[in-house]
C-alpha cells in the first residue's frame, strides 16, 4: 500500500474521515500518526533486540534489583540521619563552602 499524509479542515474532517471509511478495510488503512510514531518506536526496539543490544529481565530480577539499591541507599540515609541526630554532622553555610572551595582550587592551580 502506499502512504499518504493529509492535513484536513476541520470543518470538513468528518466528511473525509466518512469517506474514506467507504471504501474496504483492504483497500485504504486509516493510519494515525501516533500509529506511525509506535510503529518507529517498536522497529528500533526490534532492531536493538536483533542485535543483541537489549537485556531482558524477568519481574523477580528487577524487583531484587531495585530492593537491593533501596536497601543499600536506606542505609546510608540512615546513617547519614544517625549522624546528624547524634550531633556528629557538621553543618557549613553557602558562604563557608564557597570560600573553602576557592581556596582549595587556588592550592591546587598554582
């Protein structure tokens, strides 16, 4: 079949869309454009998987995978609110940082 791409008025869009919903299913294929958008998407996913580019996991992979990196960022957080809770954090301002950043690029440039 060939393709085709109309922009319609939309005051004569249903009289279009009408018309050619006359003719066989066969014969002419209304195709959308988010039609033509997946139909991309889903070849380049096919190419990619043809060539061995994709790695597929199962539902219990990827759901170990991500308690797995929870826990581990959960950790840390916990860690990190222990801290401050306990008064072992230290806290500098805007201001300190900058000056303390300044200061450690000029020992490091000359």
């Amino acid at each position: 079949m060939e393709t085709i791409h109309l922009k319609v008025n939309p005051k004569v869009y249903d009289h279009v869309m009408w018309l050619l919903k006359q003719f066989d299913r066969n014969d002419v294929e209304i195709v959308s454009e988010e039609f033509l958008k997946n139909k991309a998407e889903l070849e380049e996913v096919l190419r990619l998987s043809d060539s061995g580019q994709l790695t597929y996991y199962t539902v219990d992979e990827v759901e170990k995978m991500t308690s797995e990196k929870f826990l581990t960022e959960k950790a840390e957080l916990d860690e990190n609110l222990r801290k401050i809770d306990s008064g072992e954090a230290t806290f500098i301002s805007l201001e300190e940082f900058e000056k303390e950043t300044e200061e450690l690029l000029k020992r490091y440039e000359g």
